[in-house]
C-alpha cells in the first residue's frame, strides 16, 4: 500500500486554506493511504480543522485511509478540544502496526 505524508507547517487556517486542501487532494491522488504531520503547525483555525474531517470523509468515500501522525502541539490539542471536535480516531499513534509496516 502506497502511503503519501503530507506535512504542514506554521498556521493551518482560512489564509491557507486552498493551499493546505490541494496538499491533501494532491496526496489522495497519489495514494491510497494518507498521512498527515501537522507536528510543526504552530496555529490552527477551524477551518484547518475543517479540512481534516474533509480529508478524513474523502478518504472513506474513496476507500483509503486517513491519519494523523506525529506529536501534535499541545496548542492544538487545547483548540481542538475547545472547539467541540474529536480527531482521536484520525491519530496514528507512534509505534503503532501500521506505523512499522511503512
């Protein structure tokens, strides 16, 4: 199984928006397993949030899978968590199965 990384970095948010959504349309078009590494992202919207439960109903229509991978900034995390959103199913833990097999 192909698996394509997409990194963002810096702010993930409604300036950025076309551009962080080409990434991950481009990553869909390549593989059939997306990962995203939003570990470097320093501010996130919610439209940032937005575009990953995008990504992640994409990847179910189409059939491939969708994750996020590395550490995720405790910023994030309190946003996240704030804005009423759970993205615990998205996370791919490190050292997971699927992780290894890479």
């Amino acid at each position: 199984m192909a698996v394509e990384t997409v990194k963002w970095h810096g702010t993930a948010g409604i300036e950025q928006a076309h551009m962080l959504r080409d990434e991950l349309l481009g990553a869909f078009e390549k593989s059939s397993e997306i990962r995203l590494d939003i570990s470097q992202v320093e501010d996130i919207d919610i439209t940032g949030i937005q575009i990953i439960v995008s990504a992640r109903r994409e990847a179910e229509k189409q059939g491939k899978e969708f994750y996020i991978k590395g550490k995720i900034p405790q910023a994030i995390k309190d946003f996240i968590s704030a804005s009423s959103v759970t993205l615990d199913e998205y996370i791919l833990e490190d050292g997971s199965p699927e992780e290894e097999n890479a």
